[in-house]
C-alpha cells in the first residue's frame, strides 16, 4: 500500500507541475466535452485523470480503479498483473477554480478488493466508507500539500521542489476543538430546507439552539474548492456543508458524490476527531448505490455537524 501511496503522490507532482505553470503550460480553460456528471470537461481535468490512471495502471497493486471522470468503472488492461487494492478518485477539485488561480485539489480512496481474483469489479468500488483503507487529497495551492490517513491519524506532507519530494510537515492533524468557520455556497439560501436557513443562521449566532443556546458567530470562508475549504477547517476548525437543494434537480441529494468526495474526506476527519453526516447518517455508514451517487454532505468540528443533524431532525421533520 506504501507503494500505491507513492504512484499517488508521484500522480500529484506531476499534476502540480502543470497547475502551478497555469497559462504557461496552455493547461486553462476547456476541452469542449461534457462528462458523466454533466459539467464542462476542463484540460486540467482531463489531464489530471490521465495521469493519475497511466500512473496507476500497470504497477499490478490494482484490481480495479473509478474516476470522477469517468462513467463506469476502470479495468486494469490483462497486460499488467492485477493486484490487490481498489482506487476511487476525483482528479481535479475545485474544477470551477481552474482558470482563476484558486487553490484546487485530487481526492481518493484506496479499499481492498472483494473480488476474489481476475479483473476487479463495479462491487469492489461500492464499499462502504467504513471498510476503507487509506484515503487522502492533494491540495495545489500557494504550496502542494499531500494529506493521507490509512487509519492510524491524519498526516501531512509538503512538497519541496528543489529536491522533489513531500517531506512530512503536519504530522497527526486534529481538527482544533475551538472551530473557527463555516463553509457553504451561501448564494443557493433561498433553495435550502429550513433547517438548513435555522442551521445556517444559528452558526451567524443569530439564532439559538433548541436548548436555547447561541454562538458567538464564526467566520464565513468559501473558497468553492471543497479540498480547500476543507483543509482550511481540518487545520483552523470549523464546518464544510453542501446541502441538497431546489436550485438545481440535479442536486435534490446534494451535489457532491459519495464514493471518491465525500468518504474519503470522512475517514480523514474522523481520524482527526472530526466527523461527517448526509443530515441524518455518517457518511461512512452509507452503502453506496451507484457510482457518482450524490449525497448532502456535512463535514468539520463533531459538535458542529451534530447540530446540523438536530436542526434537520427539528425543522425538516427527518427523523
Ligand atoms: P468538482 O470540481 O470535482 O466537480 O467538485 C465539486 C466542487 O467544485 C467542490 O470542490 C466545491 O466545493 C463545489 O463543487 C462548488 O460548487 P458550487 O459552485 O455550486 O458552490
């Protein structure tokens, strides 16, 4: 799994050599396709998806991969040996950040095979986020960051271009107890459930909780990557939410997909001593159904998300 994690991070240094040259490297702007989730395909996309495949094809540490990218699932090719691990990813986060400079980010997440033998299949992707293995992002910002947890705590490497390489320079990240933000498109309120509009004002500390409590007011910080809206917060505390909401009929579950944004963010804040929710449920408790399943996603400060699921519970009647 070592080496797995490598061919990852090799992925990223590539990717980062190509996003931090931006216009340089005639890497903006799009490539004029639609994908499976029906959004523009951007260069960087594509070329992310690439790389972090070709990477990972032939190394014979995989049975089986699946990409934001892409519609259904990636065989490894009956040339290489086929190994052990399932890899789920988004290569490029934050698409709409591209062309602007802002940070973005690859996420994944790394199960064993169910399958006994031979190619691995669509079964060995739809794993619970409780059985995951390792999980992590990389985060292309004003320095590339590789943020991993295979279960024993939340680590974090830089990478130094003079020698190449992601030395460790977070090591063990726990979400600060004190949460200092929250994160949410704040422009789809008037296409929230009220007990998002009640979540959302009581963490303005304009409204009390149902014990009569109120906060003081956090901060507001939306960056429109969620890697980096959550990075922020692993580190400076505080909550990430992407509601389902009326704005869009796609997104009436929300508009993040489960498998390779939401779990792996999950594992890595619970390892922190976070915790995520769809509203009702942890995220890492959710079966999923289909590969590019949409789901709301709640994710930061334990205490935080927790109070979402109470305002829901209060004024969403979901019990
Ligand atoms: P992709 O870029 O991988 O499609 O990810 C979705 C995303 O860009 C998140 O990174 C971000 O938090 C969110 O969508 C932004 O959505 P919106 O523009 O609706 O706020």
């Amino acid at each position: 799994m070592t080496s797995l994690l490598y061919d990852i991070a090799l992925a990223g240094k590539v990717i980062a050599s190509q996003t931090s040259r931006g216009g340089l490297a005639e890497i903006l702007g799009k490539t004029g396709a639609t994908n499976i989730q029906g959004e523009e395909v951007m260069k960087l996309d594509e070329l992310a998806d690439r790389m972090i495949y070709r990477l990972n094809d032939h190394t014979g540490r995989l049975a089986v991969m699946a990409s934001e990218e892409q519609e259904d699932i990636l065989p490894v090719s009956s040339r290489f040996p086929i190994g052990k691990y399932v890899l789920l990813y988004d290569p490029l986060d934050g698409s709409s950040n591209i062309d602007y400079n802002v940070s973005i980010g690859t996420i994944f997440a790394i199960y064993r095979r169910l399958s006994q033998s031979g190619h691995g299949t669509l079964e060995d992707c739809l794993q619970k986020g409780r059985d995951l293995i390792a999980a992590g992002y990389l985060i292309y910002g004003a320095s590339t960051m590789l943020v991993y947890t295979s279960g024993m705590g939340v680590h974090g490497f830089t990478l130094d271009p003079t020698v190449g390489e992601f030395l460790l320079t977070h090591p063990n990240i726990r979400i600060p107890e004190k949460p200092k933000y929250y994160s949410v498109n704040q422009g789809y309120e008037k296409f929230w459930s009220d007990g998002i509009k009640h979540y959302t004002r009581y963490l303005q500390g304009d409204e009390p909780d149902a014990n009569g409590n109120f906060l003081k007011g956090f901060s507001m910080r939306y960056i429109g990557s969620m890697v980096a809206d959550f990075h922020r917060n692993l580190l400076g505390g505080g909550i990430y939410y992407y509601p389902a909401d009326s704005k869009n009929p796609k997104y009436t579950s929300g508009k993040l997909r489960l498998s390779y944004e939401g779990a792996p963010l999950a594992f890595i804040a619970e390892q922190a001593g976070g915790t995520s929710s769809n509203g009702t449920t942890n995220l890492l408790d959710l079966q999923p159904e289909g590969l590019h399943q949409r789901t709301p996603l709640f994710i930061g400060n334990r205490d935080l998300v927790e109070k979402a699921e109470e305002f829901i519970r209060i004024f969403d009647h979901q019990e």
